[in-house]
C-alpha cells in the first residue's frame, strides 16, 4: 500500500513537473515569435503571472475566477502590442521578437502550492553578409613583397558574434565580440597566386553568414593600383 502511495504521490509530482527549478533555454533569431509553454493545460486553475528580468517586471496577470487576462508593457514598453496569452493554458507568445527581448522569463502559478517555470529566452540578430576588401592601410601592402596581398573581412552593427577566416575547412583566425552593437575586422594575407579556398564566415550560436574570397579579382594587380 505504501509502495502504491508514493508511486501516487511519485506520478502527482510529474504531472505538476518534477524539474520546476530547472531553466528551460529557448534560442530564436529576431523577428520570430518566442513561444513560453506553461505546460499547465491540465489544472490551469490558480492564479498567474509571468515576469521578466533581474528585476522580475511583472508582464502578465490572469485571475482565472474573475476571467481577468492582462498583459502590461514591461520595462521601457519593450512589450507593447507583442504579448500574446493563451487563455486557456496560460502560455505566453512574443511575437516580432527583439534583442531586447533576451532575458529570463519566470511564470508562476498559485494553486493548491506555487508552482513555477522559468525559460532563459535568447534572442539573436539576424546576420550581415561579411564584406571582404583590399587592406591599404596594412604595413605589408605598402612596404612588404610584391607576391602578397593584404586582405581585411568586416561586419557592422554586430553583437554577441565570432568572425573568422577559413582555409578550406580550417580554422585560420578568428575574433570575438559580446555586447554592443559594434563592426569587426579581420585581416588576411595571402600570395597572388594561392589557389586555395578562402572564406570569411561570421557566426553566432544560431546562425552563420559566409562570403568566399576570390583572390584573382580582389588581388589583381590593377584593381590594386586602383583600391590602394
Ligand atoms: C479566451 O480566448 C478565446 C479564444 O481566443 C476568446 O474567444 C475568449 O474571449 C477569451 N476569453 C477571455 C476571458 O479573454
Ligand atoms: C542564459 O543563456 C545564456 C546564453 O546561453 C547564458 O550565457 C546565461 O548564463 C543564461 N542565464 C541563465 C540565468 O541561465
Ligand atoms: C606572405 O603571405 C604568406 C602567407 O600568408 C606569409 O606566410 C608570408 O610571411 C608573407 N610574406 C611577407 C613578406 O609578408
Ligand atoms: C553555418 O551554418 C550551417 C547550417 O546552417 C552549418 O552547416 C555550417 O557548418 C555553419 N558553418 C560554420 C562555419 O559555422
């Protein structure tokens, strides 16, 4: 009898979600919609809220007896006219996501006890296409031999990315950024008449942009004399 009680009580704790503290990470590119399922469907009695942040700004509340469903804008009104509630399960939809919309989410449910789900969402900018030049201003170009060429790979307006130069499917250099919104560059020296395949590629945990380089056309030499 008593095995057959905790295997109740066992099975009560996994329609209730036996992992409540674990933090369920969500990654999406900006401009999807980021769906946050409560997984409540089945007793979605109790009252709810959804917070975001550190600071816990408090974003939805349902009080299922009056049937009240309010959503509010969050810290500077980064919300607006993006949340949308399921009714039913208490599930939070954003929808045109943006970056400012990274963050940890947190629902909570009180019923018979608190219940609570918390979803670190990750929202990544979606990717320029790497531009590859001539690099005029490098020492090498000027001073240096006739057979190289000095090249540069830039991205603008990036954040939280890797770039990085490919030889083949080697790994040649790479730099990183995280935080601001900032443009990186690369350089890259190669000889007039290397005949491998270089690429510049800029990634993020999501996504990648690649732009191969075409030595004949940057390294010319009259487009040389031309760009530097
Ligand atoms: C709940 O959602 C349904 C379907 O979206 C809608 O018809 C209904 O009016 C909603 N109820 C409340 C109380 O908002
Ligand atoms: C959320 O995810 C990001 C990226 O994976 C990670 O750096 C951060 O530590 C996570 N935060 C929490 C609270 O888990
Ligand atoms: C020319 O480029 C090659 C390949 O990147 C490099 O090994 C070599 O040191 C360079 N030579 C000069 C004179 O810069
Ligand atoms: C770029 O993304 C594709 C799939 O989207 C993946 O197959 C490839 O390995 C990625 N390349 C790099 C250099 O990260």
């Amino acid at each position: 009898m008593l095995f057959l009680f905790y295997l109740y009580c066992w099975s009560l704790i996994g329609v209730f979600g036996a992992d409540t503290n674990e933090i369920q990470s969500v990654s999406v590119m900006e401009g999807d919609s980021v769906s946050l399922n409560s997984d409540f469907a089945e007793m979605f009695n109790g009252d709810i809220t959804w917070t975001f942040g550190a600071e816990k700004s408090l974003i939805v509340k349902i009080k299922i007896k009056k049937q009240i469903f309010s959503t509010f804008d969050g810290p500077d009104g980064r919300f607006r006219d993006r949340l949308k509630l399921d009714n039913q399960t208490g599930s939070l939809t954003i929808t045109d996501s943006r970056t400012e919309h990274t963050g940890v989410y947190q629902l909570q449910m009180l019923a018979a006890k608190l219940l609570s789900k918390t979803f670190n969402v990750s929202v990544y900018a979606r990717l320029p296409v790497p531009v590859i030049n001539r690099d005029c201003s490098s020492s090498s170009s000027s001073s240096s031999s006739q057979q190289n060429c000095s090249l540069v790979c830039s991205v603008v307006n990036v954040g939280h990315v890797t770039l990085s130069w490919y030889k083949g499917n080697s790994l040649l250099s790479s730099i990183s950024v995280s935080d601001l919104s900032i443009s990186l560059s690369l350089p890259l020296e190669v000889e007039y008449q290397d005949k491998n395949t270089y690429s510049c590629v800029v990634n993020n945990p999501i996504s990648n942009q690649t732009t191969h380089l075409d030595i004949t056309q940057l390294c010319h030499t009259t487009v040389q004399v031309w760009q530097c």
